[in-house]
C-alpha cells in the first residue's frame, strides 16, 4: 500500500469518525432539548398553580375585585417570563432581545396595531383595580341602560350578572371611561330605587305611610340608610307633579344575597295589595278632549 492511499484511506476514516461524534451530539442536544422543555413547563405550571393557591387563600379573608384582576396579570407575567427563560437558555440573553424587539417596521407596526387594544383593556383594568369605583357583588347601573351584579374581571373585561342567567361581558377600556351608578357603593347592603304614581286628589301623606309600611314589612327589605342612630330604612319622597300623577319616590336596601329581580318583584307586588287594598289609585295617563259647540 502506497503512502498517498494510507493517507487517503486515513482521511476516510477520520471523516466517518467525526460524522458518528456529529450524530452522537445531535443526539445528546435534541435529548437536552426535550429535558430543559419538560422541565421548564412543569416549573411554569407549578408557579402558575402557586400563584393561584397564593391569591385564593387571600380572597378567602380579603375579596375584591383588584385581587382577581392582579391573580391574572401575575399568571401571565409567570408564563410570558417562562418563556422567555427558556428560549434564553438555548441562544442567550442577547440573542432572545434582538429576537423579540428586531424585526422590519411594517411587523412592528401591524403587532402594535393587534395588541393596541389588549394594552389598553389591561391599563383600564389595572385603573379599575387600584380606583376601585365599584366591588365584588355590587349592583352598578351603567350610561346605557345596563345593570348587573360584578361577578368577576380579567385583564380585558368586567363580568355583570343581569337577570337570571344573562351575562355581561364589557371590555375594562370602555367601562374605564363610561358613567356609571353603584347601587351599594362602599356599604354592606344593595339598593334599588323606586317610583309610585297616585292619581291626583290621594291623600299623599297617608300614601307615603303605607308606602313606607309595606316596604318594611317585606322580608328582603333591610334598614340601609346611615344616620346619627345608625341604620334605618329610607323616606319616601313626594317628588313631583306629573302629567296625570303624582311621583312618590324611595329607595329600598337589601343584602347581597338576594337577587334584585326577587326584591323589585316582591316589592311591586306588596305595593300593588297595599293601594288596592287601602283604595289608593295608580292612575293611567288620560287626556281631556273638550268638545265646542259651533254657533249656530
């Protein structure tokens, strides 16, 4: 065997020997691969779980809403922070930022498009959380004609409970900035208000008495209205002179329990038997049509 095929056959084998080491590594890096992934995820869904734990046995002794709101901002942050961790693992730090913040300005452009109303429900709902116009459980009355009962809120919307099983999902950046009425702002009761019409000629005193009478006499109904002596229940109030009525007016408490629906109907009701029943008239609106005589 000549000295130029020893060398060849030489470089032959050592080729076939660093393809085998380049396989062997290829291996052993898909394998770590798989290890660092498996691992991260059951990491990032421990934390999640913990986080979740944590916040639970917080609302246990402390409810409100900015601890619901700051339970899903923190899962998130836990996950995208996760993600991140990893992907910084396999190429560095410094390669995972030129990744997430490169790019043209026309993708830039169309991901600040996409994500510029995620930014603005998550912004509302952290203002939501930290001013805290309404809680867990209140009633509130929104500009449009909306009312509900706050059942939960995300980092993008307000969950509202209407009547019976109709919910409301309203996005935290169009509820930020709207109106709204709370019914038991700051309080431990609810309230719902009421207006009563009697016809022109009852004895409005005595109308407003067994208003008063009736309402206390319901079993949803409960003192609300803080004076000097504490709680009691709300006046009634002659508030004005309508076309064909007279409008009394009150405000009703009741606990957080019990559904709006049952008390507005109960109420109602109780009313409607205590004017039949004293002879109180609920007037309908009429019109007066005079008729003229021509001259003969």
């Amino acid at each position: 065997m000549t000295e130029a095929s020893t060398e060849t056959l030489l470089e032959k084998v050592s080729d076939e020997i660093s393809k085998a080491a380049n396989v062997e590594k290829t291996g052993v890096n898909i394998g770590a691969t798989i290890l660092v992934i498996a691992v991260a995820f059951i990491v990032i869904w421990g934390l999640m779980r913990l986080n979740r734990y944590a916040f639970k046995r917080v609302q246990k002794k402390h409810k409100g809403l900015h601890l619901m709101f700051f339970e899903r901002l923190s899962s998130v942050a836990i996950l995208i922070g996760g993600i991140i961790l990893v992907f910084s693992f396999f190429g560095g730090m410094d390669s995972v930022w030129k990744t997430l913040l490169g790019g043209t300005a026309i993708v830039s452009g169309v991901l600040a498009f996409a994500a510029q109303d995620v930014i603005k429900d998550i912004l509302a709902g952290l203002m939501i959380s930290m001013h805290k116009p309404f809680e867990v459980g209140n009633r509130i009355e929104l500009e449009n004609g909306t009312v509900g009962i706050v059942k939960d809120m995300s980092m993008r919307h307000v969950v509202l409970l209407g009547i019976d099983t109709q919910y409301y999902i309203i996005p935290n950046s169009k509820l930020n900035i709207m109106q709204l009425r709370n019914f038991s702002y700051h309080t431990g009761t609810r309230s719902a208000d009421f207006n009563f019409y009697v016809a022109y000629g009852t004895d409005v005193e005595y109308a407003m008495k067994v208003l008063k009478d009736t309402i206390i006499a319901s079993p949803l109904s409960v003192p609300g209205k803080e004076t000097a002596q504490g709680k009691e229940y709300a006046e009634i109030y002659f508030m004005a002179y309508e076309e064909s009525a007279l409008r009394l007016r009150t405000t009703v408490y009741y606990n957080p329990e019990t559904p709006s629906e049952k008390l507005i109907n109960d109420i109602n009701l109780r009313v409607d038997r205590a004017f039949r029943e004293h002879h109180i008239e609920i007037p309908f609106k009429y019109v007066n049509v005079i008729e003229k005589k021509e001259q003969e």
